[in-house]
C-alpha cells in the first residue's frame, strides 16, 4: 500500500509540473 501511495504521489507530482507552465500561458493570455 505504502508503495502504491508513492507511485500516485509521483503522477500528481508529474501532472502538475506539466500543467503549471500551461497555466503560466493561461493567466498571460489574460492579463
């Protein structure tokens, strides 16, 4: 279980280190 935790843990990491530059773009384009 503990194992699991990490490897969910690692794919949130990983979605939101590629989501914050897209979200960077985003707010850019609103300013």
């Amino acid at each position: 279980r503990g194992g699991n935790n990490m490897a969910i843990a690692m794919t949130v990491l990983k979605f939101v280190g590629g989501a914050l530059p897209f979200v960077q773009e985003l707010l850019k384009a609103f300013m």
